[in-house]
C-alpha cells in the first residue's frame, strides 16, 4: 500500500470554471458572495475569474468587478486565468492590492482542441504566453499552468502521455511554476491517469503539480485518490460540481469540491476546509442557479440534514 500525503490542497475553480459555463447571466455580486463564501470556509486558494475576450466568454466580462469587490483573506491565493497579454493588462491595471496573487495560462496537449479553445496551435499559445509570464515574473504574480486534454481530447480522441510531458517541458521553459493535469472532457480512468500523470511528474517536482478532472463519466474522484497513490496533494474542484468548458461539448464540470472533501477527510487528509459550510455554499450557489448540487456528497449530506 502506498502512503498518502497527510494534507492536501484544494483550490475551488468553481467561480471561474464552473460559472465560465452558466447560460444565464450571472451578477457580480453573486460571483463575489460565492468567492467570499469560499474564503470564510477556509479554502487556501481560489480560482475567482478569467480575462478573456467577452466576445468568447461573455459571462466573465466582469472579471476586474469581481476582482475589485471580493473580501481577501491574508494567505489566501486569489488567482485568475488569463488567455494573453491583454488579459493580463487587464488583470494589472487595477491598484496592487487588486491584482490576482497568481495567473493561470493554459495549453492543450492537443492540437485540435487549442485551435478551438484559443484559436492557435499548441506551440503558439506558449509562445503567446511567453511575454504574460515574463511579466508575471517581474511583478511576483504567481504563475500556474493548466494543461488540457491530458488524459482526452472532444475533437482528436485518444491524447499519449508524450504530448503531455511536450507541453508540459514547454510550461517549464516559460517559467510556468506549478502545472494541473486537466482531464478537460471527464473521460480519464485511474490508470490513464497515472501515466499522465507521471508525464508531468518527469518535467515537475510532485508538489508542483495537481489534478483538474472534469466529472462528466464520474471518474473523477477514483483519479483523484490514483494521484495521492502517486503522492500528488493538490486538487482543483468546483463547489456544487458547476460547470464545464464552453469548448468541450458535453463535458460536465469539475468534480464536485464536497465530493473529493469527503473523499479526503475520510482517508484522514486534511485541508484546512470546513466541510459543512462548503457544503452549504454550494447547495447556496444550486439554489441561486435554479438546480440541484452536482455533488452526490452535498446533497447526501443536505438530505440527511432535513429528515
Ligand atoms: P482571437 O479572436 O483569436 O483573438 O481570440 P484576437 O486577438 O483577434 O481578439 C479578438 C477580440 O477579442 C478583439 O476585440 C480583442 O481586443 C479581444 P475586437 O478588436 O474584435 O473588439 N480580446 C480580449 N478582450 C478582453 N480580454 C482579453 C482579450 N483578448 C482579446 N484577454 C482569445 C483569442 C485567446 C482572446 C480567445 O480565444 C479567448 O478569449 N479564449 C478564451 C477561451 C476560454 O476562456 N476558454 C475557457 C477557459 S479554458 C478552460 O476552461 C480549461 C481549463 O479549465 C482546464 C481544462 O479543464 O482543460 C483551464
Ligand atoms: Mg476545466
């Protein structure tokens, strides 16, 4: 038997992923309660929006509101994906104490879906990235990379674990300090995961990488406990399970913050986050968008709550 890690981080992407995906326009203030919410149930880190273009992403065009608006706690890190450079002007133009603590880019490990996620191939998305992370660099803003299709691609099928250890080398090369392995459509099964997995694992120290898996076939939280098998500690959920990828048809969201916190507490990992009031933000946040949690534990624990 393997020994898991002892603690483990979850960052809640569900502000930014999760709600990147609401048909319904959703105001600024909810996004900042539900940021706010996050904060006071003790998460370390928490992906709160995205600049990009509001001709792609209409519903995060109000990113520097929200950004601007949100109650931060010290120690807390607020980060925020940006597309290219004019994202992260945007992200930058505000005084210091509004700018995110930590910038996410992004690069898929498969042609096809960069073209359509971002409109360029693989290689110039991170030449495009190049200048945003020397920037980043200069300024201490954190640099984090999500590398999509890892383990599946919606539009080329089947991804081999050498094109994610390609663009993860090319993340490193540009200074991107930290990597998630995106499972971007939710088709990954725990071995499959491994081998993804270990492709990073040859470019980046084992606490500079996590997992980012989508929930769409629930196979999330079987790859979740393949990672901590492998001694990776760090997690990327959405409350509620909100969510999906504008540009990965049918893909579900993230798998379900309440979902890999039950999965932890019951290994005996902690994290730092109170389980009860995570559940209750994310059974606020359904309640707001007209639908039940997709989280099973959530509501397991809602239902158990109302009898
Ligand atoms: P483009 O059309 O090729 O770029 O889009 P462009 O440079 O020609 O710009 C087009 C227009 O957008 C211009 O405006 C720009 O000014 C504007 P116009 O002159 O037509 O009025 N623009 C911007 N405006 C605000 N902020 C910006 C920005 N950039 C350009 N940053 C681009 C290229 C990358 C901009 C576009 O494709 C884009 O924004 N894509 C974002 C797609 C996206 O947000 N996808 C979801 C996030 S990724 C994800 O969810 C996966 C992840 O969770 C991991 C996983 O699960 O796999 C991270
Ligand atoms: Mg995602």
């Amino acid at each position: 038997m393997p020994t898991l890690p002892q603690r483990a981080q979850i960052v809640d992407v569900g502000p930014r992923d999760g709600l990147q995906n609401e048909k319904q326009m959703i105001p600024a203030e909810i996004k900042i309660e539900l940021v706010d919410r996050l904060t006071d149930a003790g998460f370390g880190h928490i992906e709160v929006t995205s600049y990009v273009s509001p001709k792609w992403v209409p519903q995060m065009s109000d990113a520097a509101d929200v950004m601007a608006r949100i109650r931060r706690k010290p120690g807390v890190v607020y980060s925020v994906l940006v597309p290219n450079t004019q994202g992260y002007l945007k992200a930058t133009e505000s005084p210091r104490a509004l700018w995110p603590d930590e910038i996410v880019v992004f690069a898929a490990a498969s042609e096809a879906f960069s073209q359509k996620n971002i409109n360029c191939s693989i290689d110039e998305s991170i030449e495009r990235f190049r200048p945003v992370t020397e920037q980043a660099q200069q300024h201490g803003i954190r640099i984090r990379g999500a590398l999509s299709c890892a383990l599946g691609c919606p539009y080329q099928g089947e991804v081999e674990p050498d094109a994610v250890a390609h663009v993860a080398r090319r993340m490193k090369e540009i200074g991107v300090q930290h990597v998630g392995v995106a499972d971007t459509l939710g088709t990954g099964t725990p071995e499959k995961t491994k081998r993804a997995m270990d492709a990073v694992l040859n470019v980046y120290e084992l606490d500079e990488v996590s997992g980012h898996f989508h929930d769409t076939y629930g196979m999330a939280t079987a790859n979740v406990y393949a990672c901590l098998e492998l001694g990776v500690a760090s997690f990327d959920s959405s409350i509620a399970g909100l969510g999906g990828c504008p540009y990965a048809k049918g893909a579900t969201g993230n798998v379900a913050t309440e979902d890999v916190l039950y999965l932890l507490n019951g290994l005996g990992i902690e994290t730092g986050i109170d389980f009860a009031k995570a559940v209750a933000t994310g059974q606020w946040i359904s309640g707001i968008l007209g639908r039940k949690a997709h989280s099973r534990a959530g509501n397991a624990v809602t239902a158990k709550l109302a009898a």
